[in-house]
C-alpha cells in the first residue's frame, strides 16, 4: 500500500529547489566580487592545468572507444571480472576506461551496458561504484605535476587511486543478488579477442570524421567540467565568505577532538566534499604537519570525487532506473580506501615521498604553470598508458596462434 506524503513534504519537494536557486542569486548579488575573484580562480584552474592534462587523452580516449578496439581488449580480462567481482566480462570495458579516461567515462559506459542489457540492475550498481573513477593524467598531470610540482607522486596516489577502487569492488561483490546469472565467459579468450577485433574492422569510419568527432566531444566534455569547476568554485567560496565552511569546520574539530585529528585538512575536506579539483588544489596549498597526512587528504578527496562530480554521474543514469545509493557508497569507501592506502604507504611502508625532486627546474615569477609542460605531460603519460595496454594485447595474443589462413580467406 502506497504511503501518502504529508502537505508539507510535498510542498517542501516543490520549493525546495526554487528557494536554493533564489537564496544563490541572492549571496551571488551580496558578494558579487567574491563571486567574480572565485570564477575567475576556477577559470584559470580549469584553463592552465585541467585543459591542457586532460585533452589529448580524451581525444585518445574517444578515438579507441570509436574504433572499438578498447572493447575488445576488455575481453581479455574476462576471466578476471566475475572472479574478483562478480561481473560479467563486458564491465571489463568500463573499468579499463574509467580508470585510463577519469570522470564521468566509467558512469557513461556502464550506464551504455546496462541499456544493452548486458548488466543486471544489481551489477550495473555494483560496477558503476568502483569504475567511475579519476584518470592517470588528472592525478599525475593535473594533481601531481601540476598543483604539488613533483610528478613523482602521482604515481604514488595514482597506485592508491587504483588499489582502493579495486578493494571496493572485491568488497561490493558480497553484495550481488542471488539471481544474478553465473560467468557465461567461454574459456578460449583469444579466439573471442580476436573475433571482436575483427568485427570492428566491418564498420570503419573516415578517419577526418573520426578525429574531428574526436575533437567535438573531447571539447565539450571538457566545458561541461569546467562550468562545475567554475560553478562549484563559486559555492564553495560563497560559503567560505559567508562563514558556513568555518561553522562547519569548527563543530567536525570539536567532534573529532578527542581523535586528536589535525584540524587543518579539514576546509580542504569540505572543499573537497563539493568539487574534486577546487578541493585537491585548496589542500596542496594549505600547510599540514606532514606530507602523509597531505597525502591522505588529497587521497581521499580524490577517491570521494565531489558532488560536481556526482551530479554528472545522476544526469547520466537519471535515464534508467539506476540507484545513485550504492555508488555514494562506493566512492566514500573509494576515499577512506584511498586515503589509508597513502598514509600507509609512507607511515608503514616506508615510502620516500619526502626524496621526490621539484618537477620544475626553475621558477616562474608570475606563479603560474606552464601550458606547455602541463600538455607535455600529459601526452608523455598518455604514450606510457597506450603502451602497456598494447603490450597487454601483444602478449596475450603470443598465447594462441593465429587464425588459420584458410578460415581469414573464407571471411572475404
């Protein structure tokens, strides 16, 4: 039997939205240059580090997910999905792009296998908790490189980013329904890798049509990240002006206390909890008491990923029936996983962070980044990324000979 909402909740779910926007114009005219300098910062964050880290591998990214040939290298990992998992070896596909292409690809191509009917509602849940994730060349460019100026650590939280979304999805595997059907994977993967890869052959396109297309998407991917960058660089700084962040920050201090926790990563926390970017460059700037607890804080604000984030993630799958609740779930253990795994690798392991040379060799007067090292970089890291899925490929293909002659002869 339907329970029906009292006049009040229903008046509240229709003016709740109205009044939020009213009460945002309203700061936005009260600290109309605080709204203006803390745009001005997102644009230029946007512009001179996640541009420039973040394009050509988007570009590279469409490109291989155009051709098909991303998913038919995700078939080779089949028969490591549903053993660690509990997914079919279709989510393959997602995670290799969730993690080589970051936010929001992972959400995009498992919400895209679940309308082919590829996933279940409770695997495409599952999947979309620990897939949708940060790439290679934000944490290492953008984050590394770009904001702390020591390339070296983006390999460090990168191997966190990774290890901490693979420990979500073991963890979420607990959780599948008993109805889910088993592994259907056939044991010949190469014979499968194969077949796929030829597929793909059948429908070329023209390779103008394809880069420009490329181009096109890669371009408006990267305005849709900077107008949440933008947006939430505002909110964040309205906040802060108006002194809610402090109010905030001053009753988790007086609650975490007793954990003795140090009170500075906490701003950069909240900041965090709002947008990934805004939030990661607030904490490279605020002084902790050691790079571990740096480190950790950075960690998990990247594994947690911000609500900029998860609003794009909600507008991907309000078109189905997916529920948002249990990836909320999976990227707040994403983050607790991640910022463990940081500080771990340093307090218990030993990790030298603190030998990690300057990325720069000199420095610029004006503060500022430059475009150039910044896009270098990022096609360095995107040239390291394609050469080891294609030694992947290379060596799981040594395994099997190939086709007969006389069956690729029968094809024409």
């Amino acid at each position: 039997m339907k329970v029906k909402k009292p006049i009040w909740v229903l008046y509240l779910d229709q003016l709740l939205l109205p009044l939020i926007c009213i009460l945002f114009i309203l700061l936005l005219m009260s600290f109309s240059k605080t709204a203006v300098v803390s745009a001005s910062e997102g644009l230029s964050l946007w512009i001179n580090i996640v541009f420039p880290s973040l394009f050509p591998f988007f570009v590279a990214s469409y490109v291989l997910n155009s051709t098909g040939f991303m998913k038919a290298a995700g078939v080779l990992f089949e028969p490591i999905m549903w053993p660690l998992f509990k997914i079919p070896g279709c989510g393959s596909f997602a995670f290799a792009m969730g993690i080589t292409s970051g936010y929001p690809m992972g959400a995009v191509v498992t919400t895209g296998l679940y309308e082919q009917g590829l996933l279940t509602k409770n695997q495409a849940e599952r999947l979309l908790a620990f897939t949708n994730n940060s790439g290679p060349l934000f944490i290492i460019g953008a984050v590394a490189t770009g904001m702390l100026g020591k390339a070296g650590l983006g390999i460090y939280l990168l191997v966190c980013h990774v290890a901490a979304s693979l420990t979500v999805g073991i963890i979420l595997r607990f959780f599948r329904d008993r109805d889910d059907p088993g592994n259907k994977s056939g044991s010949k993967i190469i014979k499968k890798f194969k077949r796929e890869l030829f597929s793909t052959g059948k429908s070329r396109t023209n390779i103008g049509i394809l880069f420009g297309d490329a181009v096109k998407n890669s371009i408006m991917t990267l305005f849709t990240i900077g107008g949440f960058i933008i947006l939430f660089s505002v909110i964040i700084n309205l906040l802060i002006e108006t002194g809610f962040i402090e109010k905030i920050s001053v009753i988790i201090s007086t609650l975490l206390k007793p954990l003795k926790i140090d009170t500075s990563s906490i701003i950069p926390v909240i900041s965090g909890f709002f947008e990934i970017t805004t939030g990661v460059n607030t904490a490279s700037k605020t002084f902790f008491g050691n790079l571990a607890q740096q480190l950790s804080v950075i960690s998990f604000i990247i594994g947690w990923a911000g609500l900029s984030v998860h609003f794009q993630v909600f507008s991907i799958i309000s078109r189905t029936n997916l529920s948002l609740k249990p990836y909320l779930f999976g990227k707040l253990l994403h983050g607790i996983f991640s910022a463990t795994y940081a500080w771990a690798g340093i307090k218990i392991l030993g990790f030298p962070v603190e030998q990690i040379k300057e990325v720069f060799g000199q420095e610029y007067s004006d503060g500022t980044i430059n475009w150039y090292l910044s896009i270098m970089s990022s096609c360095k890291y995107l040239f390291i990324t394609l050469a080891v899925i294609g030694t992947i490929i290379i060596l799981s293909c040594l395994f099997k000979p190939a086709y007969p002659r006389t069956k690729l002869k029968s094809r024409v």
